[in-house]
C-alpha cells in the first residue's frame, strides 16, 4: 500500500478529486495549509503599504491507496493538477505499512 500526499493549488481541487474518482479513489482528506517553494511568495499592496506573502495559500491532498493503484493516482493528480506554471505542487509518496478501519476492524486492502 502508498500513502500519497499531494501538494496543490486550491483552485485545481476540484479537477482532481474528479480524476482520483476515475481511477477508482474512494476517499481523500483535504487539508488547508499555507508553504512555500521555488516561488518565494510575492508582493501585494494593501492599502497603499507594500508587503511580502511569503506563504502561499495551497491545498495538501492525502489518499492511501493499494500498490496496482498507485501509479494511476500519482499520474490522476498529476494531470489534473498541472498548469505549466511555477507552484503547480509535489506529489510524495510513501509506503503505508498498515492500514485499519476501527468500525469493522478490517485491515490493509480491505480497509482502504
């Protein structure tokens, strides 16, 4: 099993949770959270004073999903999320080593 995180831009959301549901994605957890990469942030005014954004709003998307399923998340997200431009997001994937569902207590597989 994978444990995928993906990093994003909040306005492609919707696009990819569209393409996970394609690829057969039941779930997601989708947390607000603010970062910074190779942009850097930018400068906005406000009021007529001028600061620095060093954090940039964006969306972190976890799934866990089966290993046959993996790489058709990862390419899903990756497609749908794309705009060509800079801060477009990560995607990091990690092995998941047990995964249980506490109503029915069933394991691995079978809980996702």
């Amino acid at each position: 099993m994978k444990w995928i995180h993906a990093i994003i831009k909040p306005f492609t959301l919707d696009d990819v949770r569209e393409a996970l549901a394609e690829v057969g994605v039941q779930g997601m957890t989708v947390t607000e959270v603010k970062g910074f990469g190779r942009q850097h942030g930018h400068t906005e005014l406000y009021r007529g004073a001028e600061y620095v954004v060093d954090f940039l709003p964006k969306l972190k998307i976890e799934i866990a999903v089966t290993d046959d399923r993996a790489e058709a998340a990862i390419e899903a997200i990756v497609g749908a999320a794309r705009t060509g431009k800079i801060g477009d997001g990560k995607v990091f994937v990690m092995d998941l080593e047990q995964a249980i569902r506490i109503r029915t207590q069933e394991v691995d597989a079978d809980a996702l």
